[in-house]
C-alpha cells in the first residue's frame, strides 16, 4: 500500500454513502445550534391550541344549525328517501293483523236471469231490462278515483247541472300493499262509503243510516252499507236517495266495489239496492 500523500486529513477516495452522516475533521469546532427567541415554544403551543378551538367551534356551529333547522345533513348529500306510492286506501287501511272475516263458503249457482260480468272487479250480479241499460263510460268517482267501468243505469230527471241517474255499478279498486291479499275490510268499506257521500252527491248531506256490517256476499267476505241521503240542490227535483255500497274481498289485492243508487223520484226501484247484492256471485 503506498504512503498517504493526500494533504486532506482523511483518506483519499473516501464516499459516504447514503444516510451516513459525514463527520467533521478532526479539531474542527462542534455545530453551533442557533439559540430559539424567548417564548417562541410558548407561541407555537398557542398557536396550535388556537387553530384546534376554531375548529371545534365550527364543529358545534354546525351541529347547532342542523339541530334548530331539523336537517340532519345540511348539505344536502343524503338522498330523499322513497315517498309513499301506496294506493290511497292502503294507506288509510293498513293490513289487519288478524284474520277475522267470515271465510269463503259455496254461494251456490247465481239466481237465474240476466247478467253483469266485471271479470276485472271479479264479480258478477243481477242485470235487468228496460228502463235500464247498460253502463258504456268510465266514472271515475270521488277522492278515491273509484273506476266504474261495468254495470247499468237510466236518467231520472235533465236539470241545469246536467242529468241524474240511478245506477248499477262496479269498479276494482286497490286495496292492500303490494302483492298482498289480505284486505282491512272493515276499514275500507266504510273509507269507500263515506267518500260515496261526500263526493257523489250535493252538499250538504243528512243520513239514514240502515246498514253497516260485515257480511258474505257470494260466498266471500264483504263489507256492506246500505243508507238513506237527503240534499237539496236548485233545479233537483230529487232530494233524497236510496245508496247501497259493498267492498268484497275477491282474493286479490283489489278489492270489488258495488254501487247501487236510486233517487227518491223512483223509489219503485229500491227493491234493487237489496235485490242486487244479494245476487252477487264472483266471476
């Protein structure tokens, strides 16, 4: 090995590699650290300490707005949930818990005769001969957009508002959620009746009420009510008439509606309100 010419202190060729810290000469003096200002470490906690309570403050601000405005997510990033898009007497009536209603029984073939058939409402019933004739239009009635598109009817009387009829009629009409079958009959009989008179006659109104059960009807379960309006309307010669609404359950969702009505100017027709249901049959 030759003599070290190098008037360096340290060897020639000497690298330091990566991360190996290079030492100073020999008698070289030590690094001298800068020494830090009087409080400066105290500033520098309060800074921190300052930046740490606005941030803490925006927090409550925020969750303080959320509260008082009933908005759990006040920037909007949580989508709406689903509204309800239940049919109206779904809604009104939810399923029952229980099954009490009369079950199905054999009703036994239909009374000889004519015939209305609503395959749609899943029933069929009495039909009958001049002065009636057959229902050709779609009503749809009341608040709850009962569709009746089978049945019969005749004009009574041509007044100022137009004509008034009696009439035979049947619509299906939703009645459960969903798929389900199971029908509050109770309650959706009577949400159909009292829309019955409050959206199918002149206001307002007083009633008889003579019948309001549940019953069977062609072997299957049903809600009947049976009643008496008065009104009074100008030009009207009629002021009262005879109503009939039953809601049968047919085994699916919808339910069957059976309108029966016969203004006081006929009442040699009222037989039919009885007459009507009790032929009722499903189809």
């Amino acid at each position: 090995m030759p003599a070290n010419t190098d008037p360096r202190p340290w060897g020639a060729g000497m690298v330091t590699k990566a991360g190996t810290p290079v030492l100073p000469p020999p008698g070289a003096p030590a690094p001298v650290t800068p020494p830090r200002e009087p409080g400066q470490e105290r500033r520098r906690l309060l800074w921190y300490a300052g930046a740490a309570g606005g941030m803490l403050l925006i927090g409550l601000v925020l969750v303080l707005v959320m509260t008082l405005s009933g908005n759990p997510d006040p920037f909007g990033s949580k989508p709406a949930g689903p509204s309800d898009v239940r049919p109206p007497l779904a809604r009104a009536c939810p399923a029952p818990t229980s099954t009490v209603e009369p079950q199905p029984v054999d009703p036994g073939p239909p009374p000889s005769g004519a015939r209305t058939v609503d395959t749609e409402a899943g029933i069929s019933y009495a039909a009958y001969g001049a002065p009636w004739e057959p229902w050709r239009t779609v009503w749809n009635a009341g608040t709850l957009q009962v569709p009746y598109k089978a049945g019969q009817h005749f004009v009574t009387e041509i007044y100022s508002g137009g004509t008034y009829h009696a009439s035979i009629l049947s619509a299906a009409v939703p009645a459960a959620d969903n798929d389900a079958v199971a029908i509050n009959l109770e309650c959706v009989g009577r949400q159909v009746a009292a829309d019955v008179r409050a959206e199918y006659y002149p206001q307002p109104t007083t009633m008889d009420l003579h019948r309001d059960e549940r019953t069977v009807l062609g072997g299957r379960p049903a809600w009947v009510t049976v009643f008496r309006l008065h009104f009074d309307r100008s030009g009207l010669k009629a002021t009262d008439e005879l109503a009939g609404v039953a809601v049968i359950d047919v085994g699916k969702p919808t339910a069957a509606v059976l309108y029966v009505s016969i203004p006081g100017t006929h009442r040699q027709f009222d037989y039919v309100v009885d007459e009507v249901l009790d032929s009722v049959r499903p189809a």
